[in-house]
C-alpha cells in the first residue's frame, strides 16, 4: 500500500514538535527567543520580560526558581511557554 504525501502540514504540530517541554539551559531559550541579538542582550531580554510578566515571575517563583539558576526545570519551561508562547 502506498502512502500519499500529504499536502496540508499542521504547523502546530510542527511547533510542538520543535519546542518539546524538557529542560533548558537559560542560554538556549534565550537565544531561542531573540536570535537576531547577542546571547548576552537575550539573557538580559528573556529575563525582563519574566520580570514584567508578573504572573509568569509569580508562578515561576512557586517552583523554586532563582534569578541565579543556568537552567529552567521542565516545569519552568511549561510555564515560560503558556505565558510568553513557543520561541
């Protein structure tokens, strides 16, 4: 039996597939976000807008996290993508 090539493409299946939810180094997501930019003007980027999304800096504070840490848990992640969407 042969498989017919599909033409219509679900691109949210294809966002999901090319952001799973696993843990991420500050570093990766940053520049995931703000690719255009230097690393350093991500992190800083990345960081300003958890600190304005006060429900986002609020829930990510409920699982631990510190301004200190290199990596976002999964759980942290999850969040990040529910309040700022999937780089």
């Amino acid at each position: 039996m042969e498989v017919m090539k599909n033409d219509f493409v679900d691109k949210d299946l294809l966002q999901e597939d090319a952001w799973p939810v696993r843990p991420y180094s500050k570093h990766e997501l940053a520049t995931a976000y703000a690719p255009d930019i230097a690393p350093t003007s991500a992190l800083n980027r990345l960081a300003q807008w958890i600190r304005l999304n006060r429900p986002l800096c609020d829930a990510l504070g409920e699982t631990g996290y510190s301004v200190r840490q290199h990596v976002f848990t999964s759980r942290q992640v999850e969040l990040i993508f529910r309040h700022l969407g999937k780089p």
